[in-house]
C-alpha cells in the first residue's frame, strides 16, 4: 500500500505541477503504526497519522460551521487542531526501499500488461495432474498444464 500511495502522490506531483509535503493518513489505517512508517519511508515525506474520525469530525464542523457556532472554516480548522492527537512518522530512505520500489512498479507494469492481454484475448487452462507410483509408494508427480487462446 505504501508503494501505491507513492504512486499516487508522484502523479499528483506531476498532473499539478505543485509538491506535495507531507501525507496524511486518517482513518482506521493511521492505528497502523507500520503502514505509517512504511509510507513516510516509500514516500520519502512526512506523514502525519490521525485523526481516527476525520470524516465524522470534519462533518461536525462543517454543521457547527453551517449553523453559526463557528465564524469560519479556519477557526473549525484551529478547533479540531487543539482537539485531537496525532502522530508524526518521518521518513528514513535507503537504498533497500527504493529496489523494492522499483520492484514493485515492474509487477505493477507486469500486471497491467497480463490485464491486457486477458481483456483481448480470453485465456482458457485446463491442468491435468498424474501421479507415478513405484511398488505402491507415491514416487513422483507431474502436473501440466495448457493454455489455448
């Protein structure tokens, strides 16, 4: 997951032309304290994790917004800041995370193209399975298997 938030945030960097900081993980995934590190260090930013409710919470003030009993959106902004915890994760790059990076968008190109292919041209398998005894004794199996487009 933390190599496909980089991804994403690499083409937001890219489509807006501006960069982008830090990340901001909310929700039940910023509780995941490996997800978080795991992120800040693919990503090679920041990331703040929290809070657990931010859809709830940014809702409520919207409503409190909505009905007067804030001025406006900075000053909900400033009261969720006072109210609620989070985490910071700073990154700590190295040359491990950036080869399985690398990896990981040579499957996610591999997979794509695998995609592709079974869109145009249905794949049908069948496996066939054959087993050698010898006096009784399971002594080997075979497995083939074949694929017709």
């Amino acid at each position: 997951m933390s190599f496909a938030y980089r991804d994403v945030l690499e083409e937001l960097e890219r489509i807006t032309g501006r960069a982008l900081g830090t990340v901001r993980v909310v929700g039940g995934g910023s509780l995941n304290h490996f997800l978080c590190q795991m992120t800040a260090d693919a990503c090679g930013r920041a990331v703040i994790a929290g809070p657990v409710e931010a859809s709830a919470l940014g809702s409520a003030m919207m409503q409190a917004l909505a009905t007067g009993h804030l001025k406006n959106l900075a000053e909900g902004q400033e009261a969720l800041r006072r109210s609620v915890e989070v985490q910071s994760y700073e990154p700590a790059q190295s040359a491990a995370t950036e080869l399985a990076f690398e990896r990981y968008q040579s499957l996610v190109a591999c997979g794509r193209s695998l995609e592709s292919v079974r869109d145009e041209f249905p794949i049908e398998t069948s496996v066939d399975r054959e087993v050698h005894t010898t006096a009784g004794q399971e002594a080997s199996a075979t497995v083939s298997c074949a694929a017709s487009l």
